[in-house]
C-alpha cells in the first residue's frame, strides 16, 4: 500500500506509474494495481490530513526488496508505503 499527499488526482496517479515502473525495474511480476482514490488519513502527517491510496500486488525475488524499499525511502512525494509479504 502506498499513501501520498499530492494536490491532484491526475497527479497521484502519475506517481503511481512510476512506483509501477519502479516495480518493474526491480524485476517484480504479476503487477497489479488497486487504485484507492483520496481517503483521509487516520492522523496527520506532514500537516496533511488527507492522501491518495493505491495498493500493489506482485511478485518479487527476496534479494530485490531492499532495492525496492531504498527507492521508496527516497521518493519525497511517498507518505507512507506498507510492504507485506503474503504466503501461498
């Protein structure tokens, strides 16, 4: 799950196209996005009250997550991102 705080929609759903191609990047498969839409947020971070949502799914190789986690950490416009790992 990925939370941002951006001003638009059309913007939002930019950044969600370069998470996808980071996922890509990083050799994930079986990518699949589940756009949220504008929720608010339980409490405020950053002074914003309210985010864009979006939930991805894929596969990944174990030894490519700390790669993918490093890209995220350094995308300033990411409030929040939850990685899970889901048994078979």
């Amino acid at each position: 799950m990925v939370a941002t705080a951006l001003s638009t929609e059309s913007v939002a759903k930019k950044l969600f196209k370069e998470i996808d191609l980071t996922l890509k990047n990083n050799k994930a498969a079986d990518i699949k996005e589940d756009y949220w839409g504008r929720r608010d947020l339980a409490y405020a971070i950053k002074s914003k009250n309210n985010a864009f949502y979006s939930v991805f799914t894929f596969t990944m190789d174990s030894s490519k997550v700390k790669d993918l986690t490093n890209s995220l950490n350094l995308n300033e416009k990411i409030l929040r991102y939850l990685l899970v790992k889901l048994d078979n």
